[in-house]
C-alpha cells in the first residue's frame, strides 16, 4: 500500500495549522509623497492560540493559572446554559 498525500486543503486546515503553529509577521512600511518619507510604521504581529503563545513565552501577562481558570469558567457557563430551558410563546 503507497502512502498518499492529500492535495486540497481548505480555509479551515489553514487557520487550523496557523493557529496550532503560530505566525509571526515583521514588517517596516515608509510612505513617500514626491520622495520624502512622510510616515513610518514598523508592524510586529503574532497570530496563534493562547496555548501555543503561552508555551513560547509570548504572551506574558496572562500566566497558564490565568488561562485555566477562564477554561474552567467558560466550561461552567456551557453546562449552566445547557441545563436551563427556553421557552418561547405561541
């Protein structure tokens, strides 16, 4: 049995890679109007999940016992949502 690859890859495999793996963008923008630089930007951007900048150090004003407790949080609203009934007029 040959190993085969998959060719497409959609939006959602992309994010989902970019995200799992991080992207970091460097970039030094200068705007000129008749040769003279008027404006200057120099952009730095991350783009990852919250995991992945916590594990590289990115990210650091939020600490990983930070991080679990929004999960534990966002975890108790789902379950508290889906225990409550919704009841609609007709």
């Amino acid at each position: 049995m040959e190993p085969t690859r998959e060719t497409e890859a959609g939006l959602v495999d992309l994010l989902d890679r970019v995200l799992e793996k991080g992207l970091i963008i460097h970039a030094d923008v200068v705007i000129t109007l008749a040769g003279v630089p008027l404006i200057g930007i120099n952009l730095k951007a991350a783009l990852a999940n919250m995991e992945t900048m916590l594990d590289y150090g990115m990210f650091e004003s939020c600490t990983k016992q930070e991080f679990v407790t929004i999960e534990k949080e966002q975890k108790q609203k789902e379950v508290s949502v889906e225990q409550e009934k919704i009841l609609v007029p007709t």
